[in-house]
C-alpha cells in the first residue's frame, strides 16, 4: 500500500478558499451530511479554481483535467444547514497530473471537518490520452503550492 498523503487539518494550511452551503438533500438518516456528498464539495471548490483563476473553458479546450483519484477523510460530522468553505492547496504537479490538498471546514472554523486529495490528469479530448500540463496552468497553480 502507498504511503498515506499528509492531509492537514489546520485552516492556515490552505491557500484558496470557496464558501457554499449544504443543501438539504446532503443529510442521510443520521442526520449527517453522507460521505459521498464531501466529494461534490471538492469538485466544486476546484472546478471553480480552474475556470475563474485559471481561464478553463472545459467545453471549448482541447484538453482538460480528468480526477484519476481521490480520497477523503472525516473528521467530523457537517450537516443541513450549515455554512462551509473548502480550502485547497497544491501538494505536486508532475508533467501533467496535479495533485490538490482539500479541506471542508465549518464557516468560521480553524480546524477541518474532513480533508482529501484530488488527483487530476491533463488529458487530449481527442487522443483521450495524458497532455503535458500548459505552462499558463502551472504558473497560476504554483502560487497555491504548499
Ligand atoms: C486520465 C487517463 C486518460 C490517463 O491515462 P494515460 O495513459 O494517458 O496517462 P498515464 O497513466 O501515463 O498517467 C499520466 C499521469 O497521471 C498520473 N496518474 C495516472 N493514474 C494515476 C492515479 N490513479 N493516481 C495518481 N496519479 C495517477 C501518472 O503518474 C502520470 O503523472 P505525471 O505527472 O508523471 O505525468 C486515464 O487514466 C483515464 O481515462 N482515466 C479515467 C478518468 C475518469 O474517467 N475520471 C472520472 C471523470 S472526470 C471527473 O470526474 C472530473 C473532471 C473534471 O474536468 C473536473 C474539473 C473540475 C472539477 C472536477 C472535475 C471532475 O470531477
């Protein structure tokens, strides 16, 4: 088994933020927000990222950024309705995957209520195979690296 990615929890870690709000059909029986539901949080958070800060255009590219992994950590319980903001950090970029730190955090919290990673490749729409990520990516992503 691969060693365990470091996933810290403390707000300071983390170097851009995107704020939203749980929805009503994110609680399950327990009252909880459900597990599969954090990962929607994350897709938001960079997906945001990557069209307004880093100029994405995922209909029109002729690459874009496909998530070859994932993974998630709960800490501790969010549920409807409260007010979230998911911090995100950049841990690696290679020749065209990139790896993201994530956070979910309560709206004024310091510490995580769960943390991940996403890995994304840079991938040819065409050829459906991995593309060196473009230098215009890579500058504005280096600039959230840890
Ligand atoms: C993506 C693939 C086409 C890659 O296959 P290929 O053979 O071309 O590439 P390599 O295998 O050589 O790897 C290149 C590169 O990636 C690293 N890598 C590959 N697999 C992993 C892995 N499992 N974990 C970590 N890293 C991995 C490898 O080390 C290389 O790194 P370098 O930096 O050294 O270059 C092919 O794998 C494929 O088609 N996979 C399926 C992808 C898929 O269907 N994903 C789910 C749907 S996409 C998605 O959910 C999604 C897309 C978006 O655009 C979003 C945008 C914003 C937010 C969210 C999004 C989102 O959720």
């Amino acid at each position: 088994m691969a060693d365990p990615v470091q996933c810290p929890s403390e707000k300071r870690h983390y170097k851009y933020f995107f704020s939203s709000r749980t929805r009503w059909d994110d609680n399950d029986h327990y009252g909880h927000m459900n597990n599969s539901k954090y990962y929607a949080y994350f897709d938001d958070a960079i997906g945001h990222f990557l069209m307004r800060e880093c100029g994405l255009q995922p209909l029109s590219d002729e690459s874009v950024f496909y998530v070859v992994h994932s993974q998630c950590n709960y800490l501790n319980s969010v549920s409807y309705p409260d007010e979230v903001e998911v911090g995100l950090v950049i841990n690696r970029i290679g020749s065209s995957s990139v790896q993201y730190g994530l956070a979910l955090f309560k709206a004024g919290a310091e510490q995580a209520s769960a943390t991940g990673t996403f890995t994304h490749v840079y991938v040819n729409k065409s050829t459906n195979k991995s593309a060196p990520v473009p230098e215009h990516f890579r500058k504005i992503m280096m600039s959230l690296a840890q």
